[in-house]
C-alpha cells in the first residue's frame, strides 16, 4: 500500500497533480476541502459539529477533521493507497494521521511538497482567481496571508517528515506534464 502525502503553498497545483496521481496509481484521494464541503452540504453529525465552530469563523478543532478524514480512509477498505490531500496541515495533525494509519497496519509512505516561488503562485491564484469565483483567489492581501499561515504551521510538516525519511521536494513550476513526471519519477521509487 502506497500511502502519499501531497502539499505545497495554496496554487502550487495540489488538486491537478492528485487528479493524475490517483490515476496512474490507483489511489483514492483524500482531499479535506472535498470531505467538509460533503459534510456541511449532506448535514452529517460531523458536518453539524463543524458548522457551530464555521459559524463562530473559528476553525474547526483537529480531532473534528480527524475524525472526518478517518471515517473516509473506512469508506474505503480495498484501497491500493491513499493520496491526502490538504491533510496534515499540522504537526499534530501528522501525529494523529500516522497514530490512525499504525491500528490499520499502514504508514505514510511518502511526503510530496510541490514548491514554487511565492511571487508565480501570487500570479496563478489571481488568474485562478478570475474564473474559479473564489474570493479568496481574487485578493492578493489574502493570498499572502494564507501563505504567511503556511509558512507558521505547515512548514514545519517538513522537518517533520523529514527525520522520518520520508519528504520529497519537487519543483512545482512547468508544464504540468512536466510535474507529473518529476512527481511520477519519485512514487515509482517507493
């Protein structure tokens, strides 16, 4: 079981590499955005507990998006593997991912950041920006902001991996079959 965890800054291609990835491994991706929006949407017990904190604009506690992400790795027991997406975000978070992955026999195989400099991905999310209707996408202030908060509490998922063996760095600018490649170049090592 190949179990591969994928992050990078907001705009660095996170969701169009997973889509090939999932592909070409036959994974199921896990992508914590798609598991919140199912949960708010469809009223699940989990999704009413998120949306009291949504609510309050506070963010929803790590044990609320672990239990979350954990009911999705059951829905799925024949997997070859998973692909996380958005997920860990905190070292914390990694803790509790590796401490579930452990009662089912499995690990984290692998870390994949897409890195890229903060200036082209300034540029890409405003032009995402212009079509995705996001208005988190439109403004560059927030755009900042949220790579500011990925430098504070994702970042450190790096050092975190890092002393487990198991972080992988790839240069995310480039045509994205020249990404898919690099990242392909890397899991057909695992």
């Amino acid at each position: 079981m190949i179990n591969i965890v994928l992050f990078g800054k907001p705009g660095a291609g996170k969701g169009t590499q997973a889509e090939f990835l999932k592909e070409k491994y036959n994974l199921t991706h896990v992508s914590t955005g798609d598991i919140f929006r199912y949960n708010l949407k469809n009223g699940t017990e989990l999704g009413k507990e998120a949306q009291v904190y949504i609510d309050k604009g506070e963010l929803v506690p790590d044990a609320l998006t672990i239990k979350m992400l954990q009911d999705e790795v059951e829905k799925n027991p024949e997997t070859k593997g998973f692909l996380f997406d958005g997920f860990p975000r905190t070292v914390a978070q990694a803790d509790a991912l590796d401490a579930f992955l452990k009662t089912k026999g499995w690990e984290v195989t692998a870390t994949v950041a897409l890195e890229a400099d903060d200036e082209v991905l300034v540029q890409r999310l405003l032009e995402r920006g212009k079509t995705s209707g996001r208005a988190d996408d439109q403004d560059e202030a927030l755009i900042r902001n949220r790579y500011q908060e990925y430098n504070e509490k994702t970042a450190p998922l790096i050092e975190y991996y890092k002393g487990q063996g198991k972080f992988y760095a790839v240069n995310g600018i480039g045509e994205i079959s020249e990404v898919t490649e690099r990242l392909s170049l890397i899991i057909d090592k695992l």
